[in-house]
C-alpha cells in the first residue's frame, strides 16, 4: 500500500521554504490547452509567485504562452521551450504547472519530481494505475510539494456539502451516486472540418465513433500534422498512429491511446468529492462491476458513449460504519450529474450548477454553523493559492498526491472491469487486482520506445 501523505510531511514541514531569498516562487508551466492557460493566470495574480518559462509542442500556442506572460509583466524574461526536460533543467525554477495529455503525466511528474521541482498536476493523475503509483513513489521519495488540480475542494459548495456528511448530519452512508457526463464533446472545433472532408462519400458520417481503419472515411482523415506542431514527441509513449486533427489538442481525451474519455475525465472532480465526504482519501472499493457502450475499438474517438459502474466498499476495509455502495454514471437518466451522498437519516447532493438536501435548513448560508462542525475539513479559497502557500509552509495541499491517487482509482478500475466485461476484485491494501491475468495486464500499459516506464 502506498504510504500516506503525512508520513513525510510531518518532516517537512519545519524544513526551510524552497522559494528563493525575496520570497517569490519561481513556476514553469507546461502545457497550454485546456486547463494551462487559465492555472497560468491564476499564478500570475499571486504577487508572490512569477512565472519564468512555459513549454508546448505547439509553436503557435506556446507563442501565446509567452506572450501572455511577458505582457502581464511588462517584460521579456519568460523563456520558451519546445521539450519540458530542457525546463525542468532549469535551476530556478522551484516549481512547474503540468496540463498535458494524460498519457504524459507520467513521465513528466516523475521526471519533475526527480528534479526536486514542486508540481501542480493537471488530473486524472495519469493515464493508467501502474502510472500514479509510479507518480506518487516519486512524490514522497523527493519529498516534493503535489496539489492536484481537483479544484472543487477549494470552493464553498463542495466544502459545505462534504462537511455535512463528515459530521454525520445524514446518518452513516449507505449509498453514492456520482452523476458524470456522457458522449463526447468537440473541444476545439476540429469535427466540422474533419466531416466537411468527407462529406463526399456515399456513407455519410456524422461523428468521428464511425471512422474506422480500411475505409475511405479513415484514408480522408488523416493528414499530415501541422508545421508547428511535434507530433511525434506529442504521442511519446502511446502507441504510434497516424495524425488525425480531431483526435489531437483537447480531442485526445475521447481516444484511449492518449485519455480516457468523459468517465477518467471527471472522476477526479466527482469522485473526488464522493471520497472526501465519506474520509475516504486513503482507501478504495474491493468490488467493481463495470458496463457500457463502447464505439468500435479502431474508430478515431473509441472511449466509452454510456458507462455504469458499481463499486462496493466494504466496512472491514474502509473502517466505516457500515458497507457503502457507489455508483459511477454517465448517461444514466436516474443518476444527476454531480455526487449525492444517501445515508440513513438524510442525503445531500451538489454539483457545480447547484446543491441539495433533505434538510431545507442546510440550504442556507455558505458552511454550516459552528456548532455542527465537530470535523472541520481542510479549508482552500483558492486552488492555486493553496499550492502556493504549501510550497512555502512545506505542509500538504488540499489534494495531495495519494489524494488524487485513491479518488481515480474507482475510474480506472471501473474502466478495466468494461473493458474486460466482468466484475473485478481488488486488494486494497496491496494494490491488485485478485485472480484475474487479464485485468491485471490493464493496470499498467506498454511505452514505446525510446520512452520506458518511469522506475
């Protein structure tokens, strides 16, 4: 089993601040897709945190990146680069921001760590579960700082909601639902295009689930990458395929080769927050049944339409009450979006769009009253600032790396039991899955060469 955070943080924390002599944390950041440009302005705002260098396998959008950061500025000094080891080479750079494509996490985080460079990590924290455990052996082997980018712990809602079930105001869980998206969804724009092209063939393709190798709708998809863009280095150790702009930038979450689509996307949000209202940050489910709806396994978008997951946690494990069963859904009309904890004296739902309970007194203000929080959890305003107060305090972030690990664990295991087509065991405390070679094999997945598996 994986060491918890606070084994080494303890012996952190009265280590001295690793930002320089004025008090400024230096931070390189790498990616700039989704996510990289807006944790980028965000550490921009802090006055005591300066960003010094950016890094994208794009020219074009790590252009911006450095334009976004000298104009804020007023000056020239952030560095470009084009391969993140030239970054993490850098001395003073104290810490980086990765928000890559999962299936770089790996490498990069570990690589990061290596360097002693503290990490704000994009989630899910990595691409497969052999990966994360990769990631967090590293984490408390440099005794570096991690804060995962599973930001709905640093608001209010989500706070006050795990709260209520932490202090026991619903009874002792039995039951979670964690409502997920469905489908897929065009980020960048790249679908039209893509069905402009082929939109002279006799079979007519509405979506890129029906392109397939051996058709004449696959030899219209590929072309060659573009100019400013290293796509080789892009699919570093994911299987080699031929470029299709559609399954590339934000669109690499909907192949498997590279993401894991809309279930390993948000796990790490709602399943995160189902974990943090149950305590559950340091352990995971000993049964997972997995179904879907798979796209054909060749087609250019191939993760999972429709998915249902059972999962049960049992008390002898978890050291709860009693056993709780949770649901992971996406397109499950019964199951909203969000996470809803059900025990035997209430519930409590909430959800970026909103928050719920059987108790109409809940509802009002922002926390609960004083007198009901007997467990007061781990408190953030601000996700970033967070990460940044940790770098300097040496104590652990709001979502520490076993954090991240234990909350994504459900999704990935989830995954593995589709895949395979049947119920899976797994041995909590030593991290396995029991009696089943097949499943097993998907814990981890091969790298191609020149890259190898971070040690």
């Amino acid at each position: 089993m994986l060491a918890p955070g606070s084994v080494w943080a303890q012996t952190e924390q009265a280590q001295t601040s690793r930002a320089s002599a004025s008090n400024r944390i230096t931070v390189g950041v790498i990616g700039w897709g989704m996510m990289g440009p807006s944790n980028t302005k965000a550490f921009l705002a802090q006055g005591d945190c300066q960003v010094v260098a950016a890094c994208d396998l794009d020219k074009d959008h790590l252009q911006e990146a450095v334009n976004t950061v000298n104009q804020h500025y007023g000056n020239q000094d952030c560095k470009a680069f084009r391969d993140y080891r030239e970054l993490l080479e850098r001395k003073d750079v104290d810490a980086i921001m990765i928000a890559v494509p999962d299936h770089w996490h790996a490498l990069i985080a570990t690589d990061a760590a290596a360097k002693k460079k503290d990490i704000y990590g994009e989630k899910p924290l990595a691409r497969t579960v052999a990966e994360q455990q990769a990631i967090v052996r590293a984490v408390q082997k440099n005794k570096v700082i991690w804060q995962t980018g599973s930001w709905q712990r640093s608001t209010p809602v989500f706070h006050k909601a795990a709260e209520i079930v932490r202090n026991g105001l619903i009874g002792n869980v039995v039951r979670v639902e964690i409502g997920l998206p469905e489908g897929h969804h065009d980020f960048p724009g790249t679908v039209p295009p893509l069905l402009e092209r082929l939109s002279s063939l006799p079979d007519k393709i509405s979506d890129p689930t029906q392109i397939v190798p051996g058709t004449p709708a696959w030899n219209l998809a590929i072309t060659q990458p573009p100019p400013n863009f290293d796509y080789e280095m892009w699919l570093g150790p994911s299987k080699a395929e031929p470029y299709i702009d559609a399954r590339v930038y934000q669109n690499w979450r909907w192949n498997y080769n590279t993401g894991g689509g809309q279930l390993m996307d948000w796990i790490g949000h709602h399943g995160d927050i189902a974990h943090w209202g149950l305590g559950f940050d340091s352990t995971g489910p000993s049964e997972i049944d997995g179904h879907a709806e798979f796209p054909p396994a060749n087609a250019v978008w191939n993760t999972a339409s429709k998915y249902h997951i059972e999962c049960k946690y049992r008390k002898e494990v978890t050291k709860y009450p009693c056993d709780v069963n949770i649901t992971i859904a996406g397109g499950s009309p019964a199951i909203a979006m969000g996470t809803k904890w059900i025990g035997t004296d209430g519930w409590v739902w909430v959800d970026r769009s909103g928050f719920d309970a059987s108790n109409p007194a809940w509802l009002q203000g922002d926390t609960l009253p004083e007198d009901l929080r007997k467990v007061k959890l781990y408190e953030s305003s601000e996700h970033r600032r967070n990460f940044l107060d940790s770098v300097k305090s040496r104590k652990p972030t709001i979502t520490p790396v076993e954090t991240a690990h234990h909350s994504t664990l459900p999704g990935h295991l989830g995954l593995i039991s589709m895949l395979v087509g049947r119920k899976i065991q797994w041995d909590v405390e030593n991290e396995k899955i029991l009696n089943d070679n097949a499943a097993s094999e998907l814990l981890s997945r091969p790298y191609r060469a020149p890259w190898q598996f971070p040690a």
